[in-house]
C-alpha cells in the first residue's frame, strides 16, 4: 500500500522513453518488450506484467525513478491518481 491506498499501475506509452530504472527497482511488475521496438528512435514499449503488484512500496519508488513520469499509479478503488 501507498499511503494506505492500494495501488493500480499503469503506463503512458507517449513519455516511456525506455530508461528501465523502473526495470532494475521492481522486475516483478516492469518489462521492456525489446521485441517490439521498431527502431532506435521509438519509445521503448514498456509492459506492465501486474497491475496491482505485490510490493507497492517498491513500485512507488520504480516510477519515482522515471525520468518521463511515465508510470501512473493510481488508487485501486477510487482511480484517484497517486503518482505523478
């Protein structure tokens, strides 16, 4: 929990820029889809593998990593946005 808030994770794939800092802090919830990329200038698809991950503490300081604030955590409950 994030201040007491279950936490539901999403990304806006217009600002992940492929950093994967997010990658490095939380594998369980983060990947990057290499496979998908289709050049070198193409934002790097970023894979959310659980939504609601087990460790929010740690998925709140994965997208505090980000330099593009590109992970949006929110509320499970009420989708009020926690993050950024």
């Amino acid at each position: 929990m994030v201040e007491g808030k279950r936490v539901k994770v999403r990304t806006d794939q217009d600002l992940c820029m492929g950093a994967s800092s997010c990658v490095s802090l939380a594998p369980e919830v983060f990947h990057i889809d290499w496979d998908k990329k289709k050049s070198f200038f193409d934002p790097a698809p970023l894979v959310v593998a659980n939504e609601r991950p087990p460790n929010p503490e740690r998925v709140f300081k994965a997208a505090q990593s980000c330099p593009y604030k590109a992970i949006i955590l929110e509320d499970a409950e009420t989708d009020e946005r926690l993050y950024p």
